[in-house]
C-alpha cells in the first residue's frame, strides 16, 4: 500500500522556501522523503510546467515520486507518479481515465461527508485538514483538530489518510497516534531553506 512507504508526504512551496521545486526535491529527498507533491498557486502554468518538468527528472534519478497538485494536464505531459485533487478540481474519475490504473490519485477533503464520498472514489488515498491552523494556505478551510481526525478515520475505516495543515515536529506523533497513515508537511519543513534535509530527517526519525 502507497502510504506503508512513507510517513511523511512533503508539499513543495517556492514562495516559503524561495527555492525552485527542483530544488526542494533535491534538499527533501536528501532528508529521505521518497513521496513528494508539487504544489504551486502563483506561477503561470507554463512556468510551473518547466520547473515540474526538471523536478521530475530529479526525483527519477533519486527514486522520488512525484505528485502533481491540482494540473491533471500536466501530470500528464510529465507522465509523473500521480496527482493531487481538490474539491473543485477534475473529477476523480476522469483523471483515473486520463492518467491510467497505475496512477497515484489523492483528493482533499474537510469534513467526515467529503471523507465517506472520497473512500468510495478510484482514489488511493484522501487528504483531511486542515487538522491544525495553517499559514500555508490563504483560504483554509475551519480546523477539525485531533478529535475531527478521528471522526474521519471511524467513518472511513482503513482507507488511507493524509493529514495536512498545521502539522509540526511538536504534534507529529499525535496525528498518527489520532488515526493518520501519513503526514503532509509544508511549514515545518521549508520555513528555513538550510535546513530543509536535517528537519526532514528530525522528522522521520520521530515517527
């Protein structure tokens, strides 16, 4: 099962870090995360294309997977790992069309409803958050907390769980202890980008 390799699932942010994401592949991969989403909200799509496209052939050389946030298209183009699916994005069922059996589709989901529906999607695994408050991301759905995480992981049995928002080295061991499979990490890895390897490392060796 995908998230029986990793505990943590990284999210690259260039604004955060001020590096490119090839860049955070490299320093990620270095600290060990072998699972890697690119995520972008602020480039042109054409931008985004090119510094996926070299953080792709990164990843493969360093036996990464790669996940593209929200660009089904350019998930595609790149043939990368998979991709990663909001509320509004493309259905899921029609990206499994686009991009095959053998993809790794993920949705992201806020409620213990969204959680139940996205169980039952071709998906191989949902997001929940956000679990804590974040700044890393502007328009943030209300924080379930703890409790909310668990009330996700009764409602969906053993379907594999993302939890995402707010997670830090600090409350880490509490979310999986609440019902996480795997941790999606932004802040707390890249918020000081000389110290993007030895937090995952720090990370990884907590859990």
């Amino acid at each position: 099962m995908l998230l029986r390799e990793t505990r943590i699932y990284p999210l690259t942010d260039v604004r955060l870090s001020g590096l490119s994401h090839a860049e955070q592949v490299i320093r990620l991969s270095h600290g060990g995360a072998n699972l890697i989403q690119l995520r972008e909200k602020n480039l042109t799509p054409r931008e985004f294309f090119k510094q996926a496209e070299e953080a792709s052939h990164i990843a493969r050389q360093r036996g990464v997977r790669i996940v593209i946030n929200d660009r089904v298209d350019i998930a595609v183009a790149l043939e990368a790992d998979g991709v990663h699916l909001g509320q509004e994005d493309l259905p899921p069922e029609a990206a499994r069309r686009l991009l095959g059996d053998r993809a790794i589709i993920g949705v992201s989901t806020h409620t213990v409803e969204q959680a139940r529906r996205a169980a039952r999607l071709p998906v191989n695994y949902l997001a929940i958050g956000p679990i804590f408050a974040t700044s890393s991301k502007s328009d943030s759905e209300p924080v379930l907390g703890l409790d909310g995480l668990r009330n996700v992981r009764d409602a969906i049995g053993d379907f594999p769980l993302v939890a995402i928002g707010g997670i830090s080295h600090e409350n880490a061991l509490e979310v999986f202890k609440s019902g996480a499979d795997a941790i999606a990490v932004i802040s707390a890895l890249l918020a000081n980008p000389n110290e993007v390897a030895e937090r995952t490392k720090r990370l990884l060796a907590l859990l």
